[in-house]
C-alpha cells in the first residue's frame, strides 16, 4: 500500500495534481470536501463566526479520508491532514478563535491523532507539496472562480492569503511525518503543457523511487501499480 498526500496553498493545484498522479499511477485519488462544504461560504462571509465551525468540519472529513486512505490500497490525498492545524492557528492568530475554541480545538486534534496513531499504517508515504507565489496562487483562484475566495469579495483576503504564504514556509520545512518533495507550481503549469506535466511527474516517480516506493525499473508503459 502506497499513500501520497499533495499540500499547499489554496489553489496551488493540488486537487489538479492529486487528478493527474492518481490517473498516472493508476491509484486512487480522495478530494477534500470543498464544493459540498455547507460551513466554507459562512466562514468566507463572517470568519470571526464560523472559524472554530469550519475547522471542526474539515477536520472530521480529513479524519474520515485519512482513515480510509490508510486502510484502502494505493491512493491519493489532496490534502494532508497535518495542514489542518496550520489554517486553525493561523486564524486564531489573527483573533478568529476565543481562547476557549483554541484549547478545544487542540484537544480534539490531539485525540484524532491518536487514533491514527493506531492504525496500521500511520503515514503517508510521501508528502508532494506544491510551491507558489502570491501572484500564481491569485490567478489560480481566479481562473477556479469560486466568489467567497476573490479578492473583491472581501479586502482583507489580500493579507489572508500572503499570511497563509508565510505559514506555509516553516511547516513545510519542519514537516517531518514522510518523506517530502516540493514541486515548483509557478514554473509548471501541469494543467494545459503535456511537457510540464511529464516533468512533474518524472520528479514525483523519480521520488517514489527513491523512497524505495516504485521499482528502480519503473516506466508508465510497463503499467505496473505502485508497490505495496
Ligand atoms: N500548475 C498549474 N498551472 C496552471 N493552472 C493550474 C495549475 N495548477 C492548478 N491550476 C488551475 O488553478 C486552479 C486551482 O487549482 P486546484 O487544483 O483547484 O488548486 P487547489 O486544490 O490547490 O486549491 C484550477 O482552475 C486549476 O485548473
Ligand atoms: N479556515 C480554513 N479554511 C480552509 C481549510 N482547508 C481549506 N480551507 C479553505 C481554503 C479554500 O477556500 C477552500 C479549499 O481549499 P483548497 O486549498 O483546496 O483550495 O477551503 C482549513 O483547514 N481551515
């Protein structure tokens, strides 16, 4: 059994890219719950309300992908459950969260990770987490065009979206539960050049090779599933 997760900003391309490697390795892929999210509108139009709410939900949706992710066969996750607790803190820092919400929300994700603690394979086996700029992750948000995330729906997104970017540098860097790859989202666009594409996921195979998850022998064309 092989877990990959894909971290990073919002709209750095992960669910694209969770799309595109589980297509590639023929495996299976778990998408965050985002378009059926009753809380996320809420959050986006009073955060200081729905902050503790909305993180409550993706917590338990990333706790029940995760279960089935590390008990199913070969997949793929869009995004890893250790990001949870970056956004949460992030937001209580900017005085989202009371006191009360924050030592209740830590309780609980202490909890859940105990529980994955017991399961029978408490990792992924690589994290691939995809780097972008400001400007990059702006136009992706844009082009994906969901309204509650655009900077003229509200102006103080400008500031949450490049706090989120300076969050994101040290916990990538302490992030230590797998193995670990950065793939470079303003430099490839994996979504419409077929060569950028190839060269993503040479990086991402070349990778699992090395963390000895693909045989050294693997090629597409030899269309072997990526080993237990
Ligand atoms: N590397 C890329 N190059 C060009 N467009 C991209 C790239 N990655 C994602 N996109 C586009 O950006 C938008 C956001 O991508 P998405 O995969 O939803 O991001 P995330 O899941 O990280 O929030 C989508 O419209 C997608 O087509
Ligand atoms: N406050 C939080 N917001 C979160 C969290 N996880 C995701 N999100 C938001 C960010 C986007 O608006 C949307 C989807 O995220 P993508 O990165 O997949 O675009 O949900 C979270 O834990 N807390």
């Amino acid at each position: 059994m092989t877990v990959i997760v894909l971290s990073g900003p919002i709209g750095a391309g992960k669910s694209s890219l969770t799309g595109i490697l589980s297509n590639y390795l023929g495996t299976k892929p778990f998408y965050e719950s985002v378009d059926d999210n009753p809380v996320l509108p809420l959050f986006y139009a009073d955060p200081k309300k729905y902050a503790f709410l909305l993180q409550v939900y993706f917590l338990n949706t990333r706790f029940h992908s995760i279960k089935d992710a590390l008990t199913e066969d070969n997949n793929v996750l869009d995004r890893s459950i250790y990001e949870d607790a970056l956004f949460f803190q992030m937001n209580a820092d900017i005085g989202r969260a009371t006191p009360e919400e924050v030592d209740t929300y830590y309780e609980l994700l202490h909890n859940m990770m105990g529980e994955l603690d017991r399961m029978p394979k408490k990792n992924p086996d690589l994290l691939v987490h995809i780097n972008v700029s400001y400007d990059t992750m702006i136009k992706r948000i844009q082009k994906r065009g969901r309204p509650y995330e655009q900077l003229s729906y509200d102006s103080t997104l400008e500031d949450y979206y490049k706090r989120l970017l300076r969050y994101y540098k040290p916990w990538y860097e302490k992030y230590d539960y797998s193995p670990k790859m950065e793939i470079d989202g303003d430099k490839y666009d994996f979504m419409s050049s077929e060569e950028d594409r190839e060269v993503v996921l040479d990086q991402i195979v070349d990778k699992l090779k090395e963390v000895g998850k693909l045989p050294m022998d693997w090629n597409k064309s030899t269309d072997i599933q990526i080993e237990a």
